[in-house]
C-alpha cells in the first residue's frame, strides 16, 4: 500500500498537465471584442435545426459531400476555411428548434464553382464589406471550440451595454474557423 504522499507528486503532474493542456486550447487567451470594418465574403451553407452541439456531425457531413464531390479538385478541404451561422438564441429557443447553417468559406479563385456547389443543396450567402463585432479564439484542436464557448458570456455583456451606439444591427452570430490561421 503505497503513502499518501507518493501520490502527491503524480496528482500534481497530473493538474500541471490540465492546466498546460487547458491553455494550448486557448483557455487563458484573452478575450478582445472589436468592432471593426469586415471584408465581403462568400459562404455556402446547408441549413439545418437542432442543438447547437450537435452540430459537429453536420459540418463533418459538409466537408465530405464537398470533398467527394471533387468540385475544388485537389483543394485539400482539410484547409479550407469553414463557417458556421447561429440564428437562433439558444437561452430563448428550445434547442431542438435551434436554427443553424454550417458551410464553407468559398476562395475567391473559386468563385466560379458556386452553381455547381449550389447543386449539391448549399446555398450562397454574399456578405459585402460592412462593419462586424469580431472576437478571435485559439484553434489548435477540436477541443478549442468547446473551451472557445467561454467567449459567449463576455460578447452578451458588450451587446447589452453598447445595443444604443452599435452601428451594425443584432443579427446571427458567424463563427469563422480560419483554419489556415488557427483561429475561430
């Protein structure tokens, strides 16, 4: 039977560990809400309802009709920029009603694919250069979305304080997975 103080410096590693794993998702980046000027850009969508959590499922099953579609050619959709579209609040909607749209960000020099992509049931969203809310979050791994929630609670506070001297409308929420650049 082993002490109790052996157990110490296991347990210790053991927090130590958490707490390393904890900041390379992104847990201790520091919150910056901004609101600043947004290039225009393309999304194609598939909507979908349901729980915001289950949405995982959906963007995987997004990439692949993509990617077995063959659309982007040797494109390695792996890298391409992903987007989801939250509509609804889900501290009002019941989550089974939840109104979502997970999609692609579609490259510039692909712009030309959009009819064929709209074939496989997305649709195109064109937003133009307007003035946005931006917040950016680590993205080192899967895992940074689930520790990137914690972002939530800090943006309703700001919307609720700035609501009288926004420029930009309450609308849906964009979550942007910048893959290339590691960051949501």
């Amino acid at each position: 039977v082993r002490n109790s103080r052996d157990l110490l410096p296991t347990l210790f590693a053991l927090v130590l560990g958490l707490v390393l794993f904890y900041r390379y998702l992104g847990g201790f980046a520091p919150v910056r809400i901004l609101q600043r000027q947004l290039e225009p850009f393309v999304i194609l969508v598939r909507d979908a309802i349901g729980p915001y959590k289950d949405c995982g499922p959906v963007f995987a099953e997004t990439k692949k009709l993509i990617a077995d579609s063959g659309i982007l050619g040797t494109h390695d959709i792996r890298h391409l920029d992903t987007v989801g579209v939250y509509y609804s609040d889900p501290r009002v909607v019941p989550a089974a009603e939840c109104r979502y749209a997970v999609g692609i960000v579609m490259p510039a020099d692909r712009a030309h694919l959009i009819p064929t992509i709209k074939q496989l049931g997305f649709r195109a969203v064109r937003s133009p250069s307007q003035v946005g809310i931006a917040i950016t979050h680590p993205y080192r791994h899967p895992l940074s979305m689930l520790v990137g929630l914690r972002v939530y609670r800090p943006l309703r506070r700001w919307l609720s304080a700035c609501s009288d001297t926004l420029t930009t409308p309450h609308g849906p929420i964009f979550e942007f997975y910048r893959h290339s650049l590691r960051v949501i």
